[in-house]
C-alpha cells in the first residue's frame, strides 16, 4: 500500500498532465492526427520488443535477487553486465529502425510518406534502452522514491516543452515530439539515479556473456512474448485503419489510453513495487501464494470503485479528456472496464512466472493468449466495430484469468481464498449492475441507482481496507499531527 500510495500519487500526476496533453492533441491534430501518432509509437515499439530481449523486465529480478543477499559486488557486477547488455540493444534497435523505415512506412501506412519519420525517431530506440538502463536499477534496488521523482518531472518538463510544438507545428510536430519526450525521460532517469553508490569491479568479456546469458535467455523469452502483444495490437491497428481509417485508429487509442491509463494506474503504481518483492522470495511457493492473494485483494478494492466511475460518468469524461469527436468510444469503454476487474486478477497471478524465471512456461502462455485475444479482436471488430473490441477485451481476460489460474494450480500448487473469491463476486455484481443500469434505464434513474452502487462500492473497499492496514487509526494518527 505505500508504494501504491507513492506511485499512485505519480500516476495522478501524469494523469493530470496526460489530460492536458491528451485534450489539446485531440483538439488541434483530431482523430486522425492521434492515429497518426499513434501508428508511430506502436511501430515502433514493435521493433524494440524486438531488440531490447526484455532487459527491462528480467534485470529487475537478477538485481533485486543480488539486492536481497547484500553482497556489494554481486549487485555492482549484475548491474555492470545489464549496462552493457543495455548499450548494446539500444544501438541495435536505433540501427535497425534506420534500416527498415521505407518498409516501415510502407506496411504501416500504405506509402513511404513516413521514412523520414522513421528515420528521425529511431534514435528513440537507443535513448529509451538507456532510459531503462536507468529506471530498471532503481526499480530493482528498491530505490522507490528516486523512481517516483524521475516518473515525475520526466512528465512534467515533457508537457511544457511538448505542447507548443504541437501547437505551432501541428502534424508536423508529431514527430519532433515524440523524440524530445525520449530525450527528456533519458535526462531525468539519469539524474535521479547518479546518485546510487555502486561499488566499482572489472566485468571480463567472459564474466558479461557469463552473467549476462540467464538475463538474456529470460529477456528473450519476455521480448519474444512482448513481440507477440505489440505485435497483435500492430495488426489490430492496421485492421481498423485499413477497414475503417486512420480516424478510427485515432478513437481506438483514445479508448484504450483511457482504460490503461486512468484504470490500469492502480496495476502500474503496484507493479513497481510488487515484481521486485515477489522475485526476491521465488522459491517459497508458500510466500508467493500469500503475496499474490494479498495483492489481488488490494487490486480489486482499489479498482471497482474507479471502474464503477467510468460506466457511470464516461460520456463526461470523453469529452473533458478529448472532444465530443470521440464519444464513438462510449460503449467499448463500458465493456472494457468490466474486463479491468479480469485483468487485475490475471495481472496479480501471472507475474510468478516471471519472478520464478520459467522462461518456457511463460513464453507458451502468453503466446497462447496473445493468439485468442487477437482473433476475438478481430472478429468483435469485424461484427461490431469498436464495441466488438470492447467486448473482445472482456472475454479475452476472462479466459486470460481461468487460464493463469489453472496452470499456477497445476504447477506452484496456488490457490484463491475464500476471502478473496468473496470480495470479487461483491464487487464484480456491482460493476456488472452497474452497466446494466446505466445501460437500460432512462435519464436520470440510471446516474442515481448507478451512484448508488459506486457509494456501496467505496464503503466496501474503505471497511476492507480498514481491516488490513488499518485505515481509520492512520486517519486518526494523521489528524493528530
């Protein structure tokens, strides 16, 4: 709960920036410009997923395993061989974008308009890479604070250089924007981490390919797997833009920078902190079994009432976010937030096979669900536009969550308690409720009952809460001072 307040308080922050960023992107570029923008990203994410072997996910579990024994020179050499290993993918990404823009630009729009674009912002992929390099030491080591403070001001000095060259360049701002903001993260991750003492030791070439091979095989693995999503979300950009236009791509990214924004804060905030902590105790099949009740219970407490919110009041916060251009996005909202209350449980469980490092078993399951999850994209598109992809979010998770559940059971002997198989029927009928109220009852009935529900809802969550850490006497205490 304290990382997730302190990192819950960094993702408000960038939340209220990403408002800011967001409205006046939707405003001055439309829906089409968002779609451009976001064809660029994703591409190029495509192409780090690619390069970067997954260092930014599988170092955090090397360092915080050699963090946890204490021993100088093991963290000082795990951390010297993941820089290297750092450099190395950065350059090759940033060498492969140059290579691949007229192909780039060709698949991903149609033309080769956007080669110089690709070109430009190749050199993201090495700044990004370094970024990492960064941020990932301060994750691993659990320097929380120092990683809340880059986070923070990264995004801060981003709005105020970026907005005005969105507002003077316009579309051609896109790209200039895009690289700044990479440059920008680089300076601010390195700032803030300078400070770490690391004690000095010569990495031979031999100790680097040594040391370095079990964080690759696992990076591999996790990039391969990251390929796979970036990858299917690639191909479900391309499907809509070129079934519906590059306008529908645009109100497709809108709709999802919602949920994974202002609902996914909460998994983002505790991932921070849960990933290194849960991969520090791996063997003990015991502590990952508490540990992952205990964070899916905070996940779901926290989340509901700020799901609930969004099927209530989501018509508002469309147009306060973007404009009334993208309220089209409405109805894949509600059935994706319904899907969040899947995600966390699936988010909350399927980390173990990363802490554990079975690069084998988690390489087949996200595969596995990668695959279904695209085709039910494709098809709820195909059937019902961007409500389909709505829907499609929600049963991808469900089957997501049965499937992560079942094989944990299987294999590390886990298992749900009862308490939290309770709370989520609770909390999962009033989402459920209230969807269905807000979907067929009239004005204003339904923002009453459907109010209702999300009071019922943070009642709930507050007196479960109290019960685990003691809310009302940290209240009680804080007054006081």
């Amino acid at each position: 709960m304290k990382a997730t307040s302190l990192f819950g308080g960094v993702q408000v922050f960038n939340i209220i920036i990403q408002i800011i960023r967001s409205k006046f992107i939707a405003v001055i570029l439309g829906p089409a410009g968002m779609g451009i923008a976001g064809l660029l990203t994703s591409s190029i994410g495509l192409i780090s997923a690619i390069t970067s072997f997954g260092l930014g996910t599988s170092a955090i579990k090397d360092i915080a395993a050699a963090n946890a024994t204490g021993n100088e020179v093991r963290i000082a050499t795990i951390i010297g061989v993941f820089r290297k290993l750092v450099w190395f993918t950065g350059i090759l990404g940033m060498i492969l974008t140059l290579f691949l823009s007229p192909w780039l630009s060709q698949i991903t729009f149609g033309n080769r308009n956007y080669t110089i674009a690709f070109v430009w912002i190749s050199i993201t992929l090495l700044f990004s890479q370094l970024t990492t390099g960064r941020l990932v030491v301060l994750q691993g080591m659990q320097k929380m604070q120092s990683l809340a403070k880059a986070n923070l001001t990264g995004s801060f000095l981003g709005l105020i250089i970026i907005i005005p060259i969105y507002y003077y360049l316009k579309l051609d701002g896109i790209v200039p924007g895009i690289i700044i903001a990479s440059i920008i993260s680089l300076l601010m991750a390195w700032f803030f981490s300078k400070n770490i003492k690391i004690q000095k030791v010569h990495i031979s070439r031999v100790k680097t390919i040594a040391e370095g091979k079990n964080m690759l095989l696992l990076g591999f693995i996790i990039s391969l797997s990251g390929l796979i999503t970036i990858g299917s979300s690639y191909l479900l950009r391309i499907f809509i833009s070129y079934k519906g236009g590059l306008s529908e791509v645009g109100l497709y990214n809108a709709g999802f920078a919602l949920i994974n924004t202002y609902v996914g804060l909460v998994l983002s905030a505790m991932a921070t902190d849960y990933f290194p902590r849960l991969s520090a105790n791996a063997g003990d099949n015991a502590f990952c079994t508490k540990t992952i009740n205990e964070q899916a219970e905070i996940s779901i407490l926290l989340l509901t009432p700020l799901i609930l919110s969004f099927i209530i009041f989501v018509k508002w916060v469309v147009i306060l976010l973007y404009s009334k251009k993208f309220i089209p996005i409405e109805n894949m909202i509600y059935w994706a937030a319904i899907g969040m209350l899947f995600r966390a449980v699936s988010w909350s469980v399927s980390f173990v096979f990363m802490a554990k490092g079975n690069a084998k078993l988690f390489f087949w399951n996200e595969l596995f669900a990668s695959l279904y999850i695209l085709l039910l994209n494709l098809l709820g598109y195909y059937l019902y536009g961007l409500t389909g992809i709505g829907l499609a979010f929600l049963i991808g998770y469900l089957l997501y969550s049965i499937q992560v559940i079942v094989i944990n059971n299987t294999k590390y002997n886990f298992k749900f308690t009862n308490t939290f198989v309770k709370m989520f029927l609770i909390q999962t009928s009033l989402s459920i409720g209230c969807f269905v109220i807000i979907k067929i009852c009239p004005s204003p009935l339904n923002f009453i009952f459907g109010t209702l529900l999300l009071i019922f809802s943070i009642i709930f969550s507050y007196i479960e809460l109290n019960k685990r850490i003691g809310i009302a006497s940290l209240i009680a205490k804080y007054r006081n001072k």
